[in-house]
C-alpha cells in the first residue's frame, strides 16, 4: 500500500502468524508515530518490553480490577447518569462513555491532580499524533502540548506514591522490583493516556448502537445479563476500536506467499482479520450467537491489550447495563446523523438518543 508505505496483513491467520514471531515483526518501528511519546512498552521488543510491562500491568488484572477499581467506576457512571437523567436526550459518547471511561483512567493511572476532562483532551491530542499519517504540523503541536502536561502530572504523582503506595499504575512502575526510572513511566501513561479512553468509549457507543437498532437482541441481553460479556467481544470484533497497528521486519521473511526484505513496515490490520469470512460465518454481520473464535480486537503475543480487563469491566459489566437499565424507553434520535469514522483508530463520532425523561 504505497501510499502508507506499509505492506497490509489482512487475513485472520497470516496476522496471528506474525503475532507468534515477534523475533521478526518487531514492535520497534524505526520513526514510529508515537515519536513524541519516548521510548515505551508498546514500541519496545523483548526483555525491554517485558521489563516495562510488568511494572506497570498489576493494577490492571481482573482481580485487582474487581477489589480496587469497580466500586468507583460504578459510583462515577451513576453520577454521569444522575446528570443527564432528566434530560431525556444526549450524545451518549460525548455526555457519557467519553468523561466515565476517561475518569475510571486517571483513577487507574493514580493522576488525582487531573480531571476526566484533561485526559479526555490529552488522549485526543496524543491519539491524533499517533494516527497522524499524513504528517499535518498542529497534530504534532497539539501532541507535544499533551505530552509535556502528562509528563508534569506523572513527575508529581510520583514523588507522592514512592512515599504512599496507592496500588496504582503509577505507583507499581515507581515501586517496581525491576526498576523503571521516571522518564520510563512517564513514557508509558502516555501511551495508555493516548490508548485508554477512545477504545473502550468506542464499544460502548458502537455497541450501544448495534442494540439500539437490533430490539429484539437488545430484550434477550436486558433478560439475561450473562450475555453482555458477548456483546462486548462481538462489538470488538465487529468495528474493531483499533483497525490496524505496526510492525517492522528484522530479517527478510516470506508471508502468505510474498517475501518481504528485512526492514519492511507492516501494518496488522485487524479489523479486517476479524472480518476474514474463513474464520467467522457471515462475517460483516452483528451476531451475539456466533460460534466463539477469539478475535483480535486487543492485539496478540507480548503485547495483547493490558487494559482488557478494564475495559470489559466498565463498559460490559456497568455502563452497558446501567445506562439500558436507568434510561427508559431509550432509542436512537431519528434526527441525529451519527457516523463510524477512523481506520487506525475507529468508531462512532457521537451517539445521539432519547428517552423518557421522568425516568
Ligand atoms: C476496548 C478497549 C481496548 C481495545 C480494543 C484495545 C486494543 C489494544 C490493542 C490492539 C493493543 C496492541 C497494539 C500493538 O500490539 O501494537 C493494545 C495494547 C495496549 N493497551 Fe489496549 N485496548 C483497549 C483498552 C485499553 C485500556 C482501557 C487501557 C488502559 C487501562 C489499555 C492499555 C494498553 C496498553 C498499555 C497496551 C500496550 C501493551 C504492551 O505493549 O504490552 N488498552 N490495546
């Protein structure tokens, strides 16, 4: 594909393929977009990787998701809710997915000195220079402006969590076994201030939208709430948040029938490998019913998503069911234009509704 100067992997097998050799698909893309972020755990290769990833990754596994984090993001999306209640119309993305998903963050990250609103805004501007492109010099301003208040915001809460451990992702890279020096977890909120407020926020508006449009699945999943954990992974499977990602090659090497010299720059693109018609039946369809096959939404091999658990927590197991279960008699504004946007990162740019608003 010349024009982003990367060969496209877009079967389903040839992208699991790549994801078991990453001793050949390196994750450290020479002039990587996420140039202003520093060196980090996303664009490293093992044992650096490693290293970085498993000072940061505690806070985010399930048990720790459950304990520590699910009662705050339960009190923060019935707040969101209290304020829109009597409404009865909003942008769910805007008024909602975006300030809760953004708030459950910078709980996690432990950045008590920002509100939602920053790492909202923050997470715009770092995610437009990762998917800028086409090289536009204000994205690359804007990025550069976010990256400098992470970086004070970060050096503060450090020096705080050293003195008092707050089981945050700040706190565990600072009180590392392994160290990580201050730099190393600066880098490293940037990057999941950057990849932890769109994804999740984009399920849920996707999502939400899907059930809007589908009644009768809508009633199934409200009448047995074991299904919600289904319509997350088919949500990310059907628009996946993130539609592709890099990889470099370090040796020459031959896929689905091409060889590609060492050096080349590869893009993964999963949201057409979660579309591959061989793996899933009628693939361009919403089916909360398909057979499972795990798809590829949160990556694959060392660096498989680190905030899966934090995502399918906030958005499966709260706001899904809590805005279905508060808004009555909700439904898609008949007036509204909503629409996907995005290939690298995709999803709805806003998700206008009504209901009845003495709910
Ligand atoms: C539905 C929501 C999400 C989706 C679909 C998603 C998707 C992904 C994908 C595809 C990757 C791999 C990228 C690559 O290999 O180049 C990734 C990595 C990562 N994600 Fe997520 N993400 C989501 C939510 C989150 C959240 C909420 C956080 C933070 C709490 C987060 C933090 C990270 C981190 C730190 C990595 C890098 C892991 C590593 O390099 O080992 N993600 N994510």
């Amino acid at each position: 594909m010349p024009s982003v100067g990367r060969h496209l992997l877009t079967r389903y097998d040839d992208i699991v393929h790549a994801e078991k050799l990453p001793e050949v698909f390196s994750s450290r893309e020479e002039g990587s977009l996420l140039r202003t972020v520093g060196p980090n755990m996303l664009r490293e290769d093992d044992p650096e990787h490693r290293r970085l990833r498993a000072a940061a990754e505690p806070p985010t596994r399930p048990r720790q998701v459950r304990d520590l984090w699910a009662g705050s993001f339960e009190r923060t999306a019935h707040e969101l809710l209290d304020r829109i209640a009597g409404r009865g119309e909003a942008d769910l993305v805007r008024d909602f997915a975006e300030p809760l998903v953004a708030a459950n963050l910078a709980l996690v990250l432990g950045l008590h000195n920002a509100g939602a609103d920053d790492i909202a805004d923050w997470s715009r501007a770092m995610m437009a220079g990762n998917s800028n492109y086409v090289n536009d010099p204000d994205v690359w301003l804007r990025a550069e402006q976010a990256t400098l208040a992470i970086e004070m915001a970060v050096a503060e809460r450090a020096g705080a969590v050293r003195r008092e451990p707050d089981g945050s992702v700040i706190s565990s890279m600072v009180n590392a076994p392994e160290p990580v020096d201050l730099a190393e977890t600066q880098n490293n909120v940037k990057v999941i201030v950057g990849g932890g407020v769109n994804e999740p926020r984009d399920v849920f508006g996707v999502g939400a939208w899907a059930l809007l449009q589908r009644p009768e699945v809508l009633d199934r999943v409200l009448a047995e709430p074991a299904l919600w954990k289904r319509v997350f992974e088919e949500t990310a499977r059907w628009i996946s948040p993130i539609g592709m990602y890099p990889r470099q090659l370090t040796q020459d090497y031959e896929i689905a029938g091409v060889t590609l010299p060492a050096g080349s720059r590869v893009a993964l693109v999963i949201a057409s490998g979660n579309r591959d018609e061989s793996v899933f039946l009628r693939a361009d369809e919403f089916d909360v019913d398909r057979p499972h096959r795990p798809h590829l939404a949160f990556g694959g091999g060392p660096h498989f998503c680190m905030g899966a658990w934090v995502a399918r927590h906030e958005v499966s197991a709260l706001a899904w069911p809590l805005v279905f279960g508060r808004l009555k008699g909700l439904r898609l504004d008949d007036g509204a234009e909503d629409r996907m946007e995005g290939w690298v990162f995709r999803g709805p740019t806003s998700l206008n509704v009504t209901w009845h608003a003495s709910a």
